[in-house]
C-alpha cells in the first residue's frame, strides 16, 4: 500500500474530519460486502442463500462478490492509507514519535479513537478511561498542537523540550 500525502489539509482537524471519513467508509464497505456474502441471490427465478442452492447460484454470489471487491477495491485501499498513514502523526513512523512523544500517549489516543476509528465521543472517553469533555479537550489541544508545529515535525517528535 502507497503512502498518502498528509499535506494539503487546511488543518489537522481537516485532515482528521478526512481520516474519520475514510474510517467510517471503509467499516460501511466492508459491512456491505459481509452482507453480500451472506444475502439471498436471485438466481433463474429462484432464490439462494449463502448455504442453500446450487453451483449456479454459488457461481452468482461469487460473481456479485467479484464484482463488489473490484469496483471498492480502490476505494478501500485509499481509505486504509489515509488512516494507517494518519496514526504516523499520533505514534510517528517507528513508533517514536508524534504526538503520543509530543503531548503523551493519552493525547494520541484521543484522536486514535475518535478519528482513526470512528468511534463516538463516549466511547472514546471510555477507551481513555475520562470523562467525554476531557477526551474532547485532548483531541482539541492534540489537532492544535499538530497546526502548530506542522505534521513532519509532529510526526518525527519534534517539540519536545531538550534537557
């Protein structure tokens, strides 16, 4: 998988919104794929599962299936990008920067949860182990702390005081 370009956000909080979006649409795809694996066929005037039917109907389903995987596939794959390439700014590229060196892995979470994986604010403040303003307030002070600095710095660690 290509690495996407995190540059040409007007803000994190831009490139976040992008990466929630692309969080969302991938789980949405992949949803859907899972129920036309499982979903009734209409097959020669008569109806299939996934586990009653014939060959025809089985190459029916596996044909929708193909069909389904090569018209998402680009989609899925520049949504995964977006996020895994995205978690470069929380935990940076070796796992040793970012924000989480930045500001403290609590931080990184913050937008993990609510943006790389789209989770609700309650469920993010759950994962954080504090309450919903707090979780807010991490995320808001993480996508300021990335404007300010710029992604490349946040990204390698930059802005932590030397001593």
């Amino acid at each position: 998988m290509q690495p996407v370009a995190l540059t040409g956000y007007a803000s994190a909080r831009d490139l976040f919104g992008a990466v929630r979006e692309a969080a969302i649409e991938h789980d949405r795809l992949i949803r859907q794929r899972q129920r036309l694996e499982s979903a009734s066929v209409r097959v020669g005037g008569g109806i299939t599962t996934a586990t009653h039917g014939g060959a025809h109907d089985a190459m029916a389903r596996a044909d929708a299936l193909v069909d389904f995987d090569a018209s998402t596939r680009g989609r899925i794959d520049g949504d995964l990008a977006l996020v895994n390439e995205s978690t470069a700014v929380l935990y940076g590229r070796d796992n040793h920067g970012g924000i989480a060196v930045i500001l403290g892995s609590q931080y990184a979470d913050a937008l993990l949860w609510y943006y790389c994986i789209a989770a609700s604010w309650s469920t993010t403040a759950d994962a954080l182990g504090v309450g919903t303003s707090t979780a807010k307030r991490y995320a808001h002070v993480a996508l300021e702390t990335i404007d300010s600095l710029g992604i490349e710095r946040v990204i390698a660690g930059g802005g932590v005081a030397e001593g």
